[in-house]
C-alpha cells in the first residue's frame, strides 16, 4: 500500500540509491567564498563574512539587527538572557519541538510550562495560551504570577513547526496583554512569511538555526535577531565573552560566552543565504507535487502551508490515520529506501520535563501519533 509513494519518492530524485531526509546543496560561490575565508588567515569570530552574514541576513528579514552565533541553541540561550528570564522563572512554549529550546531555558534554570500547538500550523495555539493563562495567572507589579507554582512567566517560545508559522499575530497580542516577552524560535523557518512579514520579526527577539539539516547551513550556527538597538548591542557583547573595547587591554565586565559564529561558517553561510530563495522556491514546488500526489492517496494527508502564510516548507510532512498505521509506514518506506521520521517525542514525555505544568495537550498528543516527515532536501530532479 505505501508501494505507491516509495515509487513517487525515488521518481521525484531519480535514484534508487537510499534517500534521505534532507540533505544540504552546495551550488553556490561556497568553494570560491571558504577560499577567500583562508587565504585572509581571519577563519576564526572575527571577519568580513561575518559582518556581511549579519548585514544581509537583515536585510533579507526586514529587521534591524542580527547577531551571528556559534549554534542556534546558543542563539536561543542568549534570548532568553536578553529577555531578563532567570533562575526560577518560567517559560510558556509548546511540547511539540525540538529538544534545544527546552535545553536553552533549563540552562537559565528556568521551567519550561507547555501548553497546546494548533492543528493546522503545528505551532503554539494562541487560544491554549490564552486559556492557560486565564486559568492560573494574574498580573500583579506589572510581571505574571502564575498562581499554580508561584512563580513569574517572563517568556513565551512559540516555534515555527517544519518551516509553517503558527499564528504569531495572535500569540505577540496575548504577551502583550500579559506582561510577557514574546521570544520566536525560528530556527526552522527561515524563508517563511506570516501576513507578508518574516517569522523572527514579530517578538522582542528570535533565533535561527543553521545546523547542516536546516534549509540552509553554516556547518553549525545560528543567529539572533531583534528591532531592539540595545538588545542586539548586549547579544554581541555577551557572546564575544563580553569583553571591553579596548586596543590592547583585557577587561571583561560581566560572565559572557563564546558564542559568536567563526568567520570560516559565515563563508559557506553567506554563499548558501544567495540561494536561499531558490531553495525555497524548490521546496515549494515539492509541496505542491506532493499535495497532488497524496490527493489521490487514501488514508494519508499532506500538511499545507497554514492560512496567511507562506511557508519555506522545510520538512515535508504527511498525517497517517493511526499509530499502527503511521509505524507500518515508517517500517516501510526506511526498509524500502526511503527514510522518513516521526515527529519528536512531546517534550513533556522526555525525562527532565516530565514534572512539567501543562496545559490540555490532546492537538499535540494527535499530532505526535500521526505526523512523519519524507524527503524534503531540495535536489530533486527537474530543478535548477
Ligand atoms: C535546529 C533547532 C534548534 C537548534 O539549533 P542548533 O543549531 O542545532 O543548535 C532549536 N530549535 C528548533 C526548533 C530546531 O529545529
């Protein structure tokens, strides 16, 4: 029965060696641009790629300012430092993502609370958030006072599933009514417009991830970006171990880290960044290749892109009916050639967050169950 959508896979890359998820495409000035990088002798925080990465990557954003740094987890730690969050306070964001934004806010010593992601973005769902609050917080000293533990919610880390933005308009007015920073994980998302605007643009600050599985990659890095002239200020002084200007002298004036992106990855980033669009514009017609197909496909639904939005499409991904029937499509497709992934296990299952707050979280639950992403990289045949 899932005969069909191996054939349709191998047919769309023309091969019939071992297909993968997704795999990086290096067509650009990248060879030319790592060239250039060396022969300066600057391979290391301090360089010209760097500088331009964070010059176009702005102006490509439509906001003020970014930051490059040494991973997108270290990009999201430092937002949430930037946020003012703490040891003890708490952290709204949806069970239905990647470890790292977990990760970033437990090494704060913040608490992660997860409430509920929307079926049709993926993403975190403005009305659980809304209802959550609701039901446990109040606002006092102009900060919110979760009742349940006591504690302060100083952030909320919606993110961006697959490259589909969730419904960030609605999500940045609830942290607003509650006295909340609104930070983006965008790291998937690069590329992908919510009303006309780019994801990582609606918060107070956002992160990207340019791991070598994202749409396009640095080796590893990352990027935080902001409208804020001081919050960008104080991210690029934290992350070059917040030393003091000085000509010779070594001063530093508060703990930093080493989080800034080498000169060598902003090379291959800056060359991948020129194709960005094109890159887009490949998974975008994938989609649409895909949707036609599984049209005609009983019993498995492709996930568009949400209303309003323009999505980069980064990882394709498909809705089975069931459990049993999502592992029987797993256990094919990778035995047939094909690899294809569930979605992560809910953050709130994994061993450190499992003590968690939670909200209702029967949309990711569903989700968990059903979803499996198939191949996504932009090589396909009949592309440039
Ligand atoms: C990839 C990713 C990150 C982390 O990025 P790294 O560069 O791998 O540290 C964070 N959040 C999400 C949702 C991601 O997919």
């Amino acid at each position: 029965m899932f005969q069909d959508v191996v054939n349709f896979i191998k047919n769309i890359y023309d091969t019939d060696e071992f297909i993968s998820l997704h795999e990086p495409r290096f067509i650009g000035h990248e060879k030319q641009y790592l060239n250039d990088c060396i022969d300066s002798t600057f391979v290391s925080s301090v360089g010209k790629f760097v500088d331009q990465f964070e010059q176009i990557i702005a102006q490509k954003m439509g906001i003020k300012y970014a930051v490059a740094t040494s991973n997108g987890t270290s990009a999201l730690h430092m937002c949430l430092i930037l946020a003012d969050v703490n040891s003890n306070d708490e952290v709204i964001t949806q069970p239905l993502t990647f470890i790292a934004t977990c990760n970033a806010i437990t090494y704060i010593g913040a608490k992660p609370i997860f409430v509920d992601v929307d079926l049709d973005t993926m993403g975190l769902s403005p009305e659980s958030l809304e209802a959550f609050l609701q039901q446990n917080c109040t606002i006092e000293d102009g900060q919110c006072h979760n009742k349940t533990t006591g504690r302060i919610i100083k952030a909320c880390i919606p993110m961006h599933t697959f490259g589909h933005p969730c419904k960030i308009d609605e999500i940045n007015q609830i942290c607003q009514q509650w006295s909340i920073c609104l930070i983006e994980d965008a790291a998937e998302s690069l590329g992908s417009t919510y009303k006309g605007q780019h994801t990582g643009t609606f918060g107070k600050i956002a992160a990207i991830s340019f791991n070598g599985n994202k749409i396009i990659t640095s080796g590893g890095g990352g990027v935080i970006v902001t409208n804020n002239e001081e919050l960008a200020k104080r991210a690029k002084h934290l992350t070059t171990t917040a030393k003091m200007p000085h000509k010779w002298e070594f001063d530093h004036d508060e703990i930093g880290y080493n989080y800034r992106m080498p000169n060598l990855n902003a090379a291959l980033l800056v060359a991948q960044l020129e194709q960005l669009a094109g890159f887009v514009e490949n998974k975008r017609q994938l989609a649409v290749r895909y949707q036609q197909f599984f049209a005609g496909q009983e019993n498995i639904q492709f996930i568009s892109e949400p209303k309003h939005c323009r999505s980069n499409y980064w990882l394709q991904s498909v809705l089975l009916e069931n459990r049993e029937q999502r592992n029987q499509f797993l256990d094919y497709t990778n035995e047939h050639g094909v690899m294809t992934r569930p979605i992560w296990k809910l953050m709130n299952k994994v061993r450190m967050f499992k003590n968690s707050q939670c909200a209702n979280l029967q949309n990711s639950e569903y989700l968990e169950q059903n979803i499996v992403n198939i191949s996504s990289s932009v090589t396909m045949k009949g592309v440039s």
